[in-house]
C-alpha cells in the first residue's frame, strides 16, 4: 500500500479543486460574464476588491454597458447581478471589509 505525502495530497486536491473551478467557469452563459470574472484574477491573491470599484472597472472595459441601458443605476444594477452569477458559480466569494462594504475575492485559489 503506498501513503502518499503532505505534498501528493496537495497536488490531488489543487488537481481536483481547479477541475471543479474550470467546469464553473466553462459552464458561465457568455464570453462576457468569463470576461469579468477573469478581470478579477488581475488582483492580487487574498485582496479583497470594492464591488462598485469593480462595477466601474467592467463599465469602463465595455463589460457592462449595452446599449440598452439607460443610465448608470441600470449599469450598476448589472454589475451587481453579475457579481451574483459569479458567487453562485463559486468562482467569487463575497466578503466584507473592515468597514463593512461589500466586496468580493477570488475563490479558493488564485492562480
């Protein structure tokens, strides 16, 4: 019988834990929604990121801004549902700060 070590065990879970990411990822609706969460890889690991901040970022980037909306609320109301998909996903965790406002990070893993 062979025992694996501390550091086989960690490659299997790390294995088995970025499948799990991948498939959520591959299974989001839109080129757009992966577009979103992938910018929010561009954080460094453990940082918690502001969801407005972010909300403006996607704005900025031409994420969020259809050419339906009418004003910036219907963009932040879509940023907001989008933060939703990716946390449902269990690509992001929602969080709070120190301060209590709303954030999110990236979850489990980083790389």
């Amino acid at each position: 019988m062979h025992l694996m070590n501390k550091y086989e065990i960690i490659d299997d879970m790390e294995e088995s834990v970025f499948k799990i990411l991948k498939f959520s990822f591959d299974r989001l609706r839109s080129a757009n929604l992966k577009n979103c969460f992938l910018y929010c890889a561009l954080s460094p690991e453990d940082h918690f990121i502001l969801i407005e901040e972010l909300i403006y970022y996607w704005f900025g980037e031409g994420f969020i801004n259809d050419d339906g909306m009418q004003s910036l609320d219907d963009a932040i109301n879509r940023g907001y549902a989008i933060v939703d998909e990716l946390c449902n996903a269990s690509l992001l965790e929602l969080m709070e700060d120190w301060d209590k406002n709303k954030c999110v990070k990236m979850h489990v893993v980083h790389d």
